[in-house]
C-alpha cells in the first residue's frame, strides 16, 4: 500500500516538471524600446521542476538555461539581434527555501522584448 502511494506520488510530480516559451507579435510603433531598435516580439520563458523528498525532477531550474538556451534562442529564431528589457526570477534553493524541496517545487523565468537594429543604426556603428 506505501509502495503505491509513493509511486503515485512520483508520477504526479513527474507531471509537474514542465517548461514553456510564450511570444507575442508586437507592433512597433506601439511599444517603446529606445532609439535605433525595432520591437519584434515579448518572449516568456518559464520552467518548474518538481521536488520530492528533495530529489528533483529532472526540469533545468536554472537562469543560465532559461535565458540563455530558452529566452535567446526563441529571439534568435524569430529572427531578432537583441533582446532588451530582460527580467528574470528564480526560486532560491537556499535557507529557508530548502524546505520546499521535501514536497513542492521550483521555477525560473525569464522574459523581454526581441528587438532588431535599425539599418541606419547600424551603418552608423560600422562607419570609421
């Protein structure tokens, strides 16, 4: 009986280990990002690995994974230079944190807007 309940509980937790990359299209002229750059897209990156008796779930509850392999890439593939406005947040796995690691979870996220350099923008730069 507490062998299933255990293995119950490690297909529910399974389940909970997850991640997702939400975009969004913006308009440019709607959305302000500074001089020379050209809003193409917000990005969200969220990922949320689950804990059990504090061995995680196999999630990447990390923000180097989140921005970099998650947020940049997305920009990249859409076909952006940069992004900007990048915000971030992770749950600490320190103090008294730890204690959600017997039964509960963590997650990292991160989003900002994908921006592509004006062409004059660039020009300028490139110019001696």
């Amino acid at each position: 009986m507490f062998a299933r309940r255990i293995v119950l509980v490690a297909a529910l937790a399974t389940a909970a280990a997850c991640s997702s990359i939400t975009t969004v299209r913006v308009q440019p002229e709607n959305v302000f990002v500074g001089s020379h750059l050209r809003p193409i897209a917000v990005i969200h990156a969220q990922v949320t690995s689950a804990y059990l008796l504090w061995i995680p779930i196999p999630g990447h509850v990390d923000l180097d994974y989140v921005v970099n392999r998650m947020l940049l890439a997305t920009a990249k593939a859409l076909g952006a230079d940069k992004v900007v406005d990048i915000k971030v947040d992770i749950t600490p796995e320190t103090g008294i944190w730890t204690l959600r690691k017997l039964l509960g979870w963590r997650s990292a996220t991160a989003s900002g807007v994908a921006v592509m350099i004006e062409p004059e923008a660039a020009a300028m730069k490139a110019a001696p």
